[in-house]
C-alpha cells in the first residue's frame, strides 16, 4: 500500500514539475499511533499504538528516498522536508520538555484522553498546556512549534533546506540531501539542545508579524 501511495505521489510530482514547478516543501506522516483518537480506541492510553506510527513510518521513508530520487532526475528540483514525525513523537514523550503538560491527552473531548466527540462544552480551560486540541489535531500552541520548524530549523529537523531557505534558494541552484549531510557532520555537532531550537517569545512575535490570525470568525475546523 505504501508503495502503491508513493508510485502515485512521484506521478504527481512529475506532472507539478512539467508545468512549471520547481521548489516543493513537504512535511511527512505524523506518528498516527501516537494521536489520542487512535490510542483511546485500541485501549492503549498510555503508549503509542505500534502498527499505525510502523506503517506511517515505512511510508515516511519512502516518501523520502523518493524526494531524494527526483532531486537527481529532475533539473532544479528543490525541496524541504521537515520530519513531522520525530517532532510530534518527542511532544507526546517528553512534553514537559516542550511546554506542554501533557501530550497523552487532548484538550478537547470525551473518554480516557479526550480522543473523540470535542464540542464547546467539553474544551479545557488552558489550551496551551496540550499538545493536542482534539483527538487528531494540534493545538495552537502545538502547531506554532512546528511552525517555527519548518520555517527556520536546523538540517536535523527540516532539510536539506528549511522554508526560509527554500524561498530564497537561486533556482538554477540544485542542493541535495548527500551535500547537506555530508556538510553537517564536518561543521554541526550531532547534539543540539532544546534551547538552540526555538525560543517562545521569539517564536510568538515572529509568527505573529507573518500571519494574521482571526480566530473569533473561525466557525469550524477543516481536516
């Protein structure tokens, strides 16, 4: 199946590039066991549900190779790819460390970790301390941190180019992921801390002087 959802994206692709495209940004799988809708009906409320975040995971491999492929077939194909999957992995472990309080548990719902039926009666009074809005959604905060992600982190988390430098890249420039990699481990320690990533306040006024949000006309939620 994941083979048959690559051999059609890489299809897409070839069809985006001839007309005309040559910069594309890509954020792969989360780690679809983890989310509270899936854990709350497997019963499984306080790990990750493996077979989901497996097969999201071999897709999320080969989603890459392909990238990588095309990167070398096609003159001037350019790409970000920012690993949605480690990022919400490590907010669901270790979610203190990110500013959350919980990411077991939706702010937003009913049952063991608030996995399904959200409403206006049943959302949590501080939504800023859940990683997850509902049973399969971000919240706020979650979604600015992965926001400041995609547009300007590191290699390790977003490559071989962030947004930021997507947007700016020349485009009769071709960098590939071997070039980045092989970059990295001359110039980059292997460990960066937490704090190199992102700093909140920093982060807030950024986004906050790229998007206008008008959350008070939001009527509802689209998938």
């Amino acid at each position: 199946y994941v083979f048959s959802v690559c051999s059609l994206i890489y299809l897409i692709f070839q069809v985006i590039y001839g007309s005309g495209a040559r910069k594309f940004a890509f954020q792969n799988l989360a780690p679809l066991g983890c989310l509270p809708a899936v854990k709350q009906a497997n019963g499984n409320v306080q790990e990750c549900v493996r077979l989901p975040s497996e097969m999201a995971e071999l897709h999320n491999k080969k989603l890459l190779q392909l990238l990588v492929e095309l990167s070398r077939q096609l003159s001037g194909f350019q790409y970000s790819f920012y690993d949605f999957f480690s990022s919400i992995q490590n907010r669901v472990i270790k979610s203190k460390t990110y500013t959350f309080e919980t990411g077991m548990a939706a702010c937003c719902g009913t049952g063991s970790v608030n996995g399904t039926s959200c409403s206006t009666s049943n959302v949590c009074a501080k939504p800023e301390d859940y990683l997850f809005f509902d049973g399969k959604h971000l919240t706020q905060e979650g979604n600015l941190q992965v926001g400041h992600l995609i547009w300007g982190s590191d290699p390790e988390v977003v490559g071989p180019n962030n947004l930021r430098e997507l947007l700016f890249l020349p485009l009769d420039i071709t960098v590939t992921l071997a070039d980045i990699q092989e970059a990295m481990v001359a110039t980059m320690p292997r460990q960066i801390k937490i704090e190199s990533l992102y700093d909140i306040k920093k982060m807030e006024a950024e986004m906050e002087n790229q998007w206008l949000y008008e959350v008070d006309k939001a009527t509802s939620f689209l998938i």
